[in-house]
C-alpha cells in the first residue's frame, strides 16, 4: 500500500474521496432543523401561540373558567379581596385574549370554542366585579356588613316601641 502524499494528484483531484461522494451531506443534516423551521415559517408552519388548535384552546379555555370561578368563591368567602379578586378576573381575561397565548382562530370550530370562552369569561369578569363592588360597599370599617348594622338597628328599635 502506497502512502497519499502531499504532491499527490487525487489528493486534490477529489478522486480518492472515503466518504464516497456524500461529504456535501453532512452539512446539510447538520443544518436540517434550522432549513426545516425556515421552510414551515415560509409555509405557516410552526406555533403561533402557546395554545391553539381545538383541543388545546378547550383546555386553556377550562382552564381559565376554572380559575375564574375559584376567584369568585374566594371573594364570596372572603378568602380574596376585592380589588385582588378584580385585578387576577382582569389578568385571566387578558392572557386568554392575548394572540401569542391563545391562537385567535378566525373561523372553525377552533374560532367557536374561543369565542365560547371569551364570553365565558367575560361573564364571569362581570360576576365578578359586580361582587367584589358589594363587598367594597357592604362593609364599614369595622368589617361588619351594612346589613347586618340595619337589622340591628331595627331590632333596637322594635324593641325599644315594645317597651313604650
């Protein structure tokens, strides 16, 4: 066997090539999963957001009525503020309105299932609302509630014509 040398003619010629004329390919498999995302972004390939799709929109969708109505039974119970309660029905209601969160499907069934939730979660912003409004308004510095101070009252004063 005959060493390659340097002033060799098929070392330059490409004529003794070991890996058998697929050397231009290695680079393009190296650069494959880069191509391929450039190919599918020319195509709309690729996620336009975090959630889309039927399926996925139902579950961010579940998701947020979910959350929403667990804001709703801890301002009813007092476990959240109001202002707290409004601000986080606020936060879920933007996330699931924002484009890179929830795919805006235009039309389809995709398109329903968010329009749905969208008016889901509106309702129940407004629910929300609505009650952390009456419990602002229904309690005094004290923490009892403006109801309770009138049937008080009133039961003083039934009391109080009793005696007369």
């Amino acid at each position: 066997m005959n060493p390659r040398l340097v002033y060799d003619n098929s070392f330059f010629d490409g004529t003794d090539d070991d890996t058998l004329g697929f050397a231009f390919v290695a680079p393009l498999i190296a650069a494959a999963p880069g191509i391929f995302q450039s190919i599918m972004g020319l195509f709309g390939g690729g996620r336009k957001a975090q959630y889309q799709g039927l399926a996925e929109i139902q579950q961010a969708g579940q998701q947020a009525v979910s959350a929403m109505e667990q804001i709703l039974s801890g301002l009813r119970s007092r476990q959240m503020s109001p202002a707290q309660a409004v601000q986080e029905s606020q936060k879920i209601l933007g996330q699931f309105n924002d484009p890179s969160i929830v795919y805006p499907a235009k039309k389809g069934k995709d398109a329903e299932a968010r329009n749905q939730f969208l008016s889901q979660l509106s309702a129940l912003d407004s629910q929300i609302k609505a009650a952390a409004a009456s419990a602002s308004s229904g309690s005094n510095a004290g923490g009892i509630s403006t109801n309770t101070l009138l049937l008080a009252g009133l039961g003083i004063g039934a009391l109080y014509l009793l005696k007369n």
